[in-house]
C-alpha cells in the first residue's frame, strides 16, 4: 500500500447450512439437480402457505455462533427484506435484522507468524435466493430463466467489524472462518459451489486518522485469490481517486476479474430501502440456556486449539502446525497416526510432502483414498529398522495410496526389500570395484570424492534397496585394503 494511508476492511460472508432441508420447508437443500426441481409451496410463495423453522438449520448456526466465541440471544427476531427480483417469488427475503440471533465473537488468524482476532459485529439466519439464469449458451436468447432450487436454502451470514487492515488479513480470515465452519460439519464451505460467498467493504484513510473514510463494497468475489486481487487493486483506486483531489463514492463495485478491475454496480441514491419488518409468520425464535449450554459442551477441538495443542504437546513448529490443522480430515490422519505410535515430527512431514501431494494429484476428499494411519505407521517402522530405504519407503507409500496394500505386502510383491545382508552387498561391490578399476586407481591417488562414486554404483546395481551405511562401511573397507 502507498505511504500516509492504510485500508480498513469489513467482511460479510454467507455460509450455505448442511441441512437435509431448507430453513422453512421440507424441500431437500442440495448441489445441482434439475432446475426448480427442489421446491414446495414455500419456496415459490404460494399464497398462505407457512413457513416452518427448521430445527437442525438452528443447532448448526448457534454451533457456528459458539465457535466463534458469540454472545447467543435468548430470544431473535426475523424480519421480512423486500425487494423485487424474479429469482425472489414472495417479494421478500427472510432474515433477521435488528436482532440477530448471536453478537460479538471473533475470526482468530494468524499471519506472518502473528495470531489475533479479528472481532465479529454479528451473526444472523436468513434464507438464500434462488437463481436467474441469463447466460444466452443455456436460455436461448433475449430470456431469463429462473430455478428456485437455491430459494429457502439456510444461511448464516457472518459480519466482521471494520477491523481486517490488509488483503492478506482478509486472506487469512476467510481461511481461518471457513476451516471452523467445516470442523463443525456446519457448513461444506466451499466458494466454488457457491456455498461460501464473501461481500467485501473496504475504505482507505490517512494513517492516524481516527474517523473512517466512505466505503465501497465489493462483490462478486469468487475465490479467495480474487478476494485478495480484488481488495489489493480498490485500496489503490481509492487512494488514486482521493490524491487527486477526488471523493469516493459510497457505492457497490463489481470485481471483474478477467479485466482485474471493478466496475460500478449501484450507488448510494439507488441503494435499495428494504422496509424491513418483523415477519407475523414466525414467532420470536427462543434458545433456551440450557440447550446453548449443551450445544456448547458438544463442540469439537477447533483447528487454534489443535494449533495450540500440537506446539505444547508434540514441539512442531508453526507451519507445520498451521498446515495440519487447516482441514479436519488431514488433522484427524495425522492425530490418529501419532495415536498409532508414529513420531509426531516425521508423521507430519509424511502428511505434508506426500499424502497432500497424492489428495491433490488423486482430487478425491482424503477420506476416499485406500491409505491408512495406521499403514503409514507399518511403514515408518519399516524404515526405521533398516529393512527398506527412504527411497522404496516413498515409493510404497503412492502404492499404498493407491492400492490400501499393506506396506509389508508391497514391499514383498514388488522386491524392496533393503539388501542389507553383509555378504550380498560385499560381492556386489566387488564386482563394481572389479569393472572400475581407473577410478580404483585415482580414488587411492586421493580423489576422494570418487567414494560416492562408487555408492551409486551400488545403489544402480540394487535398485536403490541396498542400506546406505552398510554400502558406506563396506566400501571403506575394501577401498582401503
Ligand atoms: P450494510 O447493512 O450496508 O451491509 P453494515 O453497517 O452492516 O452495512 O456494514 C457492513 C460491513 O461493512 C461490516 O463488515 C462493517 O464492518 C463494514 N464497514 C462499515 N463501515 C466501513 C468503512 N467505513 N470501511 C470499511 N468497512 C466498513
Ligand atoms: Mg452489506
């Protein structure tokens, strides 16, 4: 960022709830299908029907709320949002509004090496919207269609304060919230299916100001790559626009990101009024203290706790620690690998090299892969007593991944075994000194440094099975005879 100014961020996201419902009808919530095929009287506003709480959309978002460390109310209020679009048949959104179900908390992140908490405004339910489709390739032309399979979808809408100061912060954050939301089971938090969304509002100020400057908010924020692209290039436009004498305007911005620009979607004048009211459908919603509580207890080890844990409990260093935790199933591996007698430090280094390396080559969850905790540790054990070399050890590991074979089976069916038997290896090297007799010969004159040379002779003439210190102990001492 330029000199004499610094940004202010606030973050809006929508999480999608992994409900088999909707928030309120018994219409299934789910990815893909037929257009409107997901629907009842509900979701298309029919006249008088009723909506209906969903019960488990309500334990998953106060799970979420306790997460992130919220004040939970014991009593909230929905509203109903008006605004007219096609993809919206009632003619309004249903949300809370002036009270929400849980205030405060906070987002913890670490950057640089540094932990805080970015502190939340609010949490608050509210139902999603379906979709217009306008893309000519699926309508045909100059028509819109419209698939109400979104429409009634629960959400929990996550506000932060004005306290996110850089792009990476938002990075961080974004990280940080959606990897809580998917140890929780709350959420599948994924932004490309379109079930975590983020809005950003971004203002810039001089450096000691105390008031903030107008804000803009930015949409249309589909990765967390663009989330940080986007907020990068709109810290720079405004500090442009008010060097040059100008004013931001209080706007909505587009993110384009093929032109990495923004461009204007609405201003301040055409900002929506939303005539928001209490809904007379739904009665307040009521969370008993004791039901909180319970919820409370229920909660499962967050990844800044797992954080916390594994630098006490096992000394890793701060980015491995970061790099387990991020995803539950990858913590979990690790956890149960170390369960199953694994060295803490060299079990997180086989995770981070080679079992993220075949999840991302095999793009299945890691939970579908063949491979075990407890199979690695078979194969640790292997390693560690000499019977075969770090080298086979990685190539039975992608079998294993690919097979779920047990390590000792593969190590039999494909020859690894390490040759460390003292005879086998003596008449091997032998026969390496027997065919090199040149390099014997200025080997002895003093160029020592043909001794590895030799190594990997024998390591060919093995297949990279043989032991290198019996290698090493047996070549120093027929080279010095
Ligand atoms: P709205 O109802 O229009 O979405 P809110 O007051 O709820 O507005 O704020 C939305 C988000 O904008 C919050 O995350 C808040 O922290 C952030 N925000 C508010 N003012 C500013 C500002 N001047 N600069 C940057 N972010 C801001
Ligand atoms: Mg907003």
């Amino acid at each position: 960022m330029q000199n004499g100014w610094e940004a202010v961020i606030g973050l809006e996201v929508h999480a999608q709830l992994r409900t088999k419902a909707k928030l309120f009808s018994s219409a299934p919530n789910g990815f893909g299908g037929a257009p409107n095929s997901r629907t009842t009287e509900v979701d298309v506003g029919m006249p008088g029907v009723l909506p209906v709480i969903n019960e488990r959309a309500v334990e998953l978002a106060v799970r979420a709320a306790l997460a992130l460390g919220c004040e939970i109310q014991p009593v909230s209020l929905f509203a109903r949002k008006h605004y007219f679009y096609p993809d919206l048949p009632k003619g309004y959104q249903i949300s809370q509004y002036e009270s929400p179900f849980a205030i405060g908390g906070g987002v913890p992140i670490e950057l640089d090496g540094e932990s805080r908490s970015i502190p939340l405004t609010r949490v608050h339910m509210e139902e999603d919207a379906g979709k217009s489709i306008h893309d000519a390739a699926v309508t045909g032309g100059e028509v819109t269609f419209v698939d109400l399979n979104r429409a009634g979808v629960p959400l929990i809408e996550i506000v932060s304060e004005p306290e996110v100061r850089s792009p990476e912060e938002a990075g961080a954050y974004l990280r940080s919230l959606r990897s809580i939301l998917r140890y929780l089971g709350v959420s599948d938090a994924d932004m490309e299916k379109g079930n975590f969304r983020c809005d950003a509002n971004i203002s810039v100020r001089r450096t000691g100001q105390a008031e903030l400057g107008t804000r803009v908010e930015l949409k249309n924020l589909n990765s967390f790559k663009f989330v940080e692209k986007g907020l990068a290039h709109e810290i720079e436009r405004q500090i442009d626009v008010l060097q040059e004498g100008g004013e931001v305007l209080q706007e909505t911005r587009n993110w384009n990101e093929s032109a990495g620009e923004s461009r204007p979607q609405r201003g301040k004048e055409e900002a929506d009024d939303y005539r928001y009211f209490p809904d007379p459908d739904l009665p307040p919603l009521r969370l008993e203290e004791e039901w909180v509580e319970a919820q409370r207890r229920a909660l499962p080890e967050l990844p800044h706790q797992k954080r916390a844990r594994y630098t006490a409990e096992f000394g890793l260093p701060a980015g491995d620690t970061r790099v387990l935790t991020e995803e539950p199933d990858v913590a979990g591996f690790f956890e149960s690998a170390v369960e199953a007698g694994g060295d803490p430090k060299t079990v997180a280094n086989w995770v981070m090299r080679n079992l993220l390396a075949v999840r991302a080559d095999s793009g299945c969850p890691l939970g579908e892969l063949p491979i075990t905790p407890q199979h690695l540790v078979e194969l640790l054990d292997l390693l560690d007593s000499g019977r075969i070399t770090a080298t086979s050890a990685r190539e039975i590991f992608f079998e294993m991944a690919r097979s779920g074979e047990r390590p000792e089976a593969i190590m039999r069916s494909e020859g690894l075994e390490a040759v460390s038997d003292v005879g086998e290896l003596e008449d091997i090297a032998k026969q390496v000194i027997r065919d090199h007799a040149d390099q014997v010969e200025a080997y002895r004159a003093g160029q020592e440094k043909l001794f590895n040379f030799f190594v990997g002779q024998i390591m060919q003439a093995t297949r990279g099975k043989a032991s290198p210190d019996a290698v090493r102990a047996i070549l120093t001492q027929l080279l010095a005879s």
